[in-house]
C-alpha cells in the first residue's frame, strides 16, 4: 500500500510527444500528476481525460505537470491521444502490469469488445490517479476498481489553491496500530 508522505515506487514509460518519462527527473513545481487509465478500449477513459486535456494549463498555471498512463501500445495510445485532442497533455504507454501493481493498480481480464466496439487487451489496469511531489512522496492517491467514480480533476485544480495558501500537508500517513 502506497502512503502519503512516504516516496511512490519508480515509474518510467515512453510518451508520445516528449520521449521517455522519469517521474525522479519530471521537476514540477509543486507536483506531478499521475492519471492511470484503463486504455482506448474504455469510453469513460476518454471523457475523462478530456477534462484533463482541458484543465492541463491549469494546473500547470499551480506548479503542476500532468501524464496519462496505460498499459496501451504505442498504437492504441496514439488513437487515444487523438481521441482526447489535447496536445500539452503527455501520453505514457507500455506501462508494465507489475509497476501497476507496485502502484497498487487493480488488473482486469478481458471482457471482450467493449460498448464502443473496441477489444479489451488480455490484461490491463483499472484506473488511479496520483498526485506525486518533486521530492517523489505521494500527497494524494486515488484508486478505482472500476471505469466509473473518479476525483473531478476541476475540484482538483480549485483545492490546490487551499492546499498551496496554507502548506495543507498530505493525509493518511499513519501506520501505526489503531
């Protein structure tokens, strides 16, 4: 199980449009956020990271760099990209199920073709989103079991502006016994 203020595991993937991702090396002001993604096959997916698209200047505007991730191909990741139609935001693909799991991603066998008449790959990731400070500790960790019911990247954007103001330290540190 990942912890806030305790450091993320490594991730590193190729990206569509600026060569290969190090979240170590990423140097964003305040953070970087981290959007896993089912993969092309996923409709919601798609909305979804519209409205990433959409807000990524924002967030850059609060010190913070933005990624989606999938296990997609290099293929499928383009017509994802397309899909999406945002070309600041960064596209990572070929991400490893086992660097998922370290994420503590959940993984899906496929269920076929999908409503939009697209093949689910044997096995992928179920989506999570991640925000992840320079010094490579978590501050904020979603992570979903299904497509549906994700964090409002719009909601986002407006708490980083309390969160920045008042140096709002990460939650659910704690370890120790209850």
């Amino acid at each position: 199980m990942l912890v806030p203020r305790q450091p993320v595991p490594g991730l590193t993937v190729e990206t569509l449009s600026s060569g290969t991702f190090d979240l170590s090396k990423d140097n964003a002001d305040f953070a970087t956020l981290v959007v896993f993604y089912r993969g092309l096959h996923c409709p919601i997916c798609a909305t979804y990271l519209k409205e990433l698209g959409r807000l990524t200047a924002d967030f850059a505007a609060k010190g913070v760099k933005t990624i989606a991730i999938s296990s997609d191909d290099k293929d499928r990741a383009e017509k994802m990209a397309e899909k999406v139609g945002h070309a600041d935001l960064r596209f990572g693909y070929d991400l490893p199920l086992s660097v998922a799991r370290e994420w503590g991603l959940y993984v899906s066998t496929s269920r076929g073709t999908t409503s939009i008449g697209i093949e689910e790959p044997a096995l992928f990731s179920e989506p999570g989103v991640f925000l992840v400070r320079p010094d490579g500790t978590l501050y904020f960790a979603s992570v979903q079991t299904m497509p549906f019911v994700r964090p409002h990247f719009q909601e986002m954007v407006g708490a980083l502006d309390f969160v920045q103001k008042n140096d709002y330290p990460a939650r659910g540190e704690y370890t120790g016994a209850v």
